[in-house]
C-alpha cells in the first residue's frame, strides 16, 4: 500500500506544469535589476566559480534535501577512491529505515546495490537510502555527517554545518548559505555518476514496482538543466541547487528560502534566463595543448606530454570575448623522475592586464629516473644519429 501511495504521489507531480583552478573574478551582487524572492541566491560560472550575480550569498539557512547534493559528493569521492562499489549490496538497517519525508520505504534487512541507492537519492530524494548509503560508507550516520563537514571545511566553506545526511528537521545546527552550496555542487558534477543520476527523470526500482520521478522538475521544463537537488520542509521553505548548459556555457543556481510552492523553480529559471542572456562560454587553446611537451633531463623518455587539470573554459560578458586572451606556461625543461598528475605549469588567462584564470597543467603520465646504463645508451645513440 505504501507503495501505491508513493508511484501516486510521484505521478501527481511529475504531470504538474510549468564544472581545481582558480579565480580572480569580480562577485556580481544584486545591482542589475535582477530580483528574487529567495533569502539567498547565487548565480555560478561552473568553469571557474566565479559568482556572477548574488543576493545574500553567505546568508545561513537551513537548505532541505538540497543537503543531499553533500550526501552524493561524499559517496561520489568514496567510489574514486575505490572504498565503495556501485555492485555493493547496500544492508539497511532499523535506524535507516525509520526515516520519514521522501523514502523508498526500505525494509530493515532489505539489501540493494549502491548505484540504486544512490539512484534513489538523487532522483527520489530517499531520506532512508541516505541514511543506508552514509552507515554503509562510515559505519553511522554520526560518522558519516563528519566527513561532510569535513568536506566542507576542505573545500573552504565558512557557512556551512551539517547535523544529518538527509535535511530533515534537526535539534542540532544544520545551514548552508547559496554561495557554500553552490561550491558543493560544482564538486560534484565532477563525478560522471553524480551527473547520470542526476538528470534522470524517472526510474523503475525494484524491477519496476517502484516508480521513481526526480523531484527536480527543471529537467523538463528548462532546456539544459541536467543535475541538482530540491529541497523542503517548512523551516527551510522552496530550495534548489541545479545547473544547466548550454551552448558550452555551465552555470549553477542555487536559491534557498522561497516562500511558495514551484516558487525555487520560478526563481532559478529567472535567474537562468538572467545568466544565458548576460555571458557566453569562451574555451581556450584545446588544440595548442594537444600538442604541448616538455623535455625530460636524466628521464627513461626524452619528453612528456601534458594535459589539462580541466576544461579552460569561462563564462565571459557577451561580446567580450575579444578581450580575454590564454597562454600556456611551461618550464623548458624538468628533471626526472616525473609522477602522472604532477604539476609541470599552467595555462594563465587574461583581459587586458588582468589575470582572470589559472588552470594547472599536469604531466600525462609517469617517467621514471633513467638508470646509468640508459643515460650512456642515450648519450651514444644522439652522437651516432648525430
């Protein structure tokens, strides 16, 4: 019966209309003409994290699901690290089980995998399958809600604590602010899984008994909307953190605080509509890095290849771009050994005189120290090819 009731719920609302660089960027505060009737709200250039228009940025609220973005950030870091599979059979337990709000009704002993769990999250805003996943990860969910503040004090954020994995209501202090949340969300997108689970609309779980349908409605009624999370209770009122793309562009939104329903929808559209008509994407030198080198001295190769730590894209003013221009620094030479992901230099970005971008440029692969015998090999071989 439960069952029934949630696919009823989901229905109902699933038929109710309606991307490590640095900065130096200026902050865009509330001084366009833009205005929003949520407490807090951010707009993000995705690329670089610069803020390009704000209401109240650093502004503490309580934020809803939207804490689940962390929830999925933490799990995302764990399946890099190897720590978790997607295949793990997730075990729940008494206490996951028990959560109210938005769940997927998990019996306690039930077992799923981690990828449906995870699923579960980001497209059913299960408050159950984030407790299951963070005891899964960390052995409690106490443990677990201090790596995600530890997450956030790692990742520089100065409004944020975080008393549950799920955003329900707690006795303990548990905020963010726009600005925080929208950091935690460009992590993410990072990770390829955070970014498929997320745009996904509606799931079949259980074989199908289950229908899912993501909470997020801008994935259907704003064109290139593709992750983010809602969220609501009624301290924290309308939230959503969400991003969007289009034509190379990447921006992220995040608005807390709206006061009524479908409103953070309303507002993040506005927003957005700000955003795609006030800056373009401009990408730099793809082709120039394809081809960059650096010479290796006492190495087992002569040289290495070297890549990107990111896209170099930015969103730039429309009819700017002219006025932003990129080049590669790189050392002529550096001596072996050399570790795949070191960093060898890095691509500076400017407009005029103003450096706007740095993004490191790393070594492509390992070179080991080139033995004695290999360096005179070397030595005869150039005097012989001469």
């Amino acid at each position: 019966m439960r069952y029934i009731l949630a696919i009823l719920v989901g229905l109902s609302l699933c038929l109710s209309p309606a991307g490590i660089l640095s900065a130096a960027a200026e902050t865009k505060t509330n001084t366009v003409g833009l205005e929003t009737t949520a407490a807090s709200a951010v707009l993000m250039d995705a690329g670089t994290g610069a803020v390009l228009w704000s209401k109240e940025p650093d502004k503490e609220l309580p934020m809803a699901s939207v804490t689940k973005v962390m929830t999925q950030l933490i799990a995302n870091e764990a399946l890099a690290k190897g720590q978790i599979r997607l295949q793990d059979q997730v075990t729940v337990s008494d206490n996951a089980a028990k959560m109210g709000g938005s769940q997927v009704f998990l019996e306690p002993g039930e077992a799923m995998s981690m990828k449906e769990m995870l699923i579960s999250i980001a497209v059913g805003s299960a408050n159950d399958a984030s407790v299951a996943v963070a005891e899964h990860i960390a052995g409690s969910e106490e443990a677990f809600v201090k790596l995600m503040n530890k997450r956030a004090e790692e990742l520089g954020l100065k409004h944020t604590r975080f008393a549950n994995c799920n955003g329900l209501p707690s006795k303990e202090p548990h905020y963010t602010s726009a600005y925080d949340m929208a950091v935690i969300l460009r992590e993410a997108l990072k990770y390829p899984a955070f970014r498929e689970y997320s745009s996904i609309y509606r799931y079949d779980l259980r074989g199908g008994d289950f229908v899912l349908w993501n909470t997020n409605k801008l994935l259907k009624w704003y064109r290139g909307v593709d992750a983010g999370k809602t969220g609501w209770t009624e301290e924290a009122k309308y939230c959503l953190a969400s991003s969007a793309e289009r034509d190379g562009l990447r921006l992220i939104t995040v608005v807390l605080g709206t006061p009524e329903t479908r409103s953070h929808f309303r507002e993040s559209i506005k927003i957005y509509n700000y955003g795609f008509s006030h800056y373009e994407a401009v990408t730099f030198a793809p082709q120039e890095l394809k081809t960059a080198t650096v010479k290796i001295d006492k190495g087992v190769m002569d040289q290495v290849g070297v890549i990107a730590s990111s896209n170099i894209a930015m969103a730039v003013p429309k009819g700017k771009k002219d006025e932003y221009s990129g080049r590669t620094v790189l050392p002529d030479n550096v001596e072996a050994p050399v570790k795949k992901g070191q960093q060898l230099g890095e691509f500076v970005v400017t407009r005029g005189d103003k450096e706007v971008l740095q993004v490191p440029l790393l070594a492509q692969q390992d070179v080991k120290s080139a033995s004695v015998l290999q360096e005179i090999h070397k030595v005869l071989d150039r005097a012989l090819t001469g």
